[in-house]
C-alpha cells in the first residue's frame, strides 16, 4: 500500500498533536461559537465540536471557544486513505491550523456577537437603543432621518423615510463589522479575519453556526410630536445576503405614557387607506391630552370621538372630519 505526502501529513496530524500550519482560506468558512465545558473544555473535545459542525464536508471552522478562551482555525476534510490500491477508505478529519492571539480571540468573540445580532448591534453603532415600546426596541428617528418628522402618509412620503432609515442602517453595519474586522487584523491575526470577512460577504451570519437574530419590528420614534402628540414609525428590519440590512415601514403608531396606542398599517405601496380607519376604537389614559390626539389625526384628515371615560381612561373613536355629514340620513 503506497501513501501520498499529504496523506502522510494528514495521518500524522490525525495521530499526534503536531499542529499543521496549511491553512488557506479557500473552500466553505464557518463561524461557531462553543460556550459548552461539556463539549470544549478540552482540545480532543474542541475538535470533535468542529468536526460535528462541519457536517462531514471540506470546511474551515473558526471555532470561538469560550470555555478555553481561544480562537483557532480548523481545517475539516475528507480524506481517502486507501489510495489508488484502497480506494473508498473515507475518513473525515479535523486538524487545529492556527491559534488567534488573546487580542485576536476577544475580537473573535465580539465578531461572533455582531453575527448573532447585527440589527441591534447596528442600531447602537448608529444611535442607542432607548428601551423597548410594546416588545419592540426603540430608538430616535432623527439619529436615522435627519428631515422634518412630519406625519404624511401620503405619496411617497413614506418610502422616503424608509430609504433614508435603510441607508443609515447599513451605513451603521458596515462601520461597525469594518471596525470589529480591523480589531483582529490589529491583532496580527489576519487568517482569522480573512475567515470572518468571508462570512460576511457571503451572507450576514449565513455561515455562522448559532441561533442569529435574522429579523426584528424596530420602533423608530419621531423627535417632533405631530399636533403636540408623540408618534413614530415601526419598521421591520431584516439581514439581506451582502447589502447588510433592509427595511421596511409597516405602521405608523401613536404613543401615550410609552406605550403604542394606535398603529396606522401601512400599504405595500407605502401609504394608507384612511377610510379603513374610521370606526377603529383604542383606549388611553383619562389624563391624555383629547386636543393633541385630534391634532394628530387631522394630519391624516381624520377626527375622534371621545366616549365614553371612567376615571382611569377613554374610548377613542376615530371619525371622519366632517362627523355632522356621516351622521346625517
């Protein structure tokens, strides 16, 4: 049986502890995050998880190991022992290539946090996460959309906002994973950033082997109130392969006491039907303000019916404007 050099240097990898040094960069690159003692305390353990994440194909794993405070690269390959003699002797082995620098390895890990949730993380590169408005991050328009905040459902007035929000969102992605990549090269470990760059470009996260965050409702909330009431704008926010982020406006909503009370839905084509909302009833607080509330709906060519309030709150009726004609025979 005759055995080729690299067949050699795989079988001596496989057997001993002697660290090859051959990694390339090339072929598929996943991204995997162990934070396990029961599965990475140990470097027996830690290949065996990569080899696990490899799915049995030829891949480059950069495992971030957090429970040894290491980075490494490992190669995953198929290997066919058997030679021309023997062939069919498949054996898929995994082999430690490089080891990142301790600086090289925290700038692994907050890679590996950019990766499970770019939305927010790009969110905070750009503005600060305020808190949350009904389960929804909130976050300040004006740090996304500079222009008046005037409540205009009409035209292409939403889809203006909507493409300014998209442009600022990626412009905060790519300043953020471009710095946290500048981190590991700073480190001197440019294989390890050239892994990540890879993943990266293919599709946020597309190869990173976690649970990532691939969509979120955002509450962008506008720093001028419209008829002295405060409103905003939320929007779903999703990863989309090399663009980073996409956006998309699906309502338009009425806050009171930091809680969303009404929400405008917003059409495919950006706007509203007005007319749907006439009948829609919502409760507030019996302290809110009626005439800022009627200020914010006669941007939208509507009225409210106040009716009827308990000492603690108010049922609101939206109307049309000229009530006295709708409820004439």
């Amino acid at each position: 049986m005759s055995y080729s050099i690299s067949h050699l240097k795989r079988l001596a990898c496989l057997l001993s502890a002697v660290m090859c040094v051959s990694f390339s960069a090339e072929g598929a690159v996943k991204i995997t995050e162990c934070s396990s003692y029961q599965l990475c305390s140990t470097e027996s353990k830690s290949l065996n998880y990569a080899l696990s994440k490899s799915n049995g194909d030829n891949t480059d794993i950069v495992l971030v190991n957090t429970v040894m405070n290491k980075t490494s690269i490992v190669e995953v390959r198929k290997n066919d022992f058997g030679g021309k003699e023997f062939p069919g002797m498949v054996t898929v082995t995994a082999e430690e290539v490089y080891v990142a620098s301790t600086a090289g390895h925290m700038a692994s890990v907050d890679l590996v946090h950019f990766l499970e949730n770019p939305i927010t993380s790009s969110l905070n590169e750009g503005s600060v996460v305020l808190g949350n408005v009904n389960g929804r991050p909130t976050v300040p328009l004006e740090h996304f959309y500079a222009l008046p905040h005037q409540l205009n459902v009409r035209g292409s007035s939403l889809f203006s906002i909507n493409n300014e929000l998209e442009s600022a969102l990626n412009n905060a992605f790519q300043d953020h994973s471009n710095g946290l990549l500048d981190n590991i090269d700073l480190s001197g470990d440019i294989s390890v950033g050239l892994a990540f760059r890879k993943v990266i470009a293919v599709e946020i996260g597309a190869s990173f082997d976690g649970t990532p965050v691939d969509q979120m409702e955002v509450f962008f909330k506008a720093s001028q109130p419209e008829g002295e009431a405060p409103w905003g704008v939320i929007v779903d926010v999703k990863k989309n392969g090399t663009t980073g982020l996409i956006t998309k406006i699906t309502g338009v909503a009425l806050i009171e006491n930091g809680s969303i009370v009404f929400v405008i839905p917003v059409k495919e084509d950006g706007t509203v039907d007005t007319e749907e909302l006439i009948g829609t009833t919502f409760r507030v607080s019996a302290e809110a303000s009626h005439s800022s509330l009627r200020g914010w709906f006669a941007g939208i060519n509507l009225d409210i019916s106040v009716d009827p309030c308990s000492s603690v709150t108010c049922n609101i009726t939206v109307i049309d404007l000229d009530y006295e004609d709708i409820e004439s025979p």
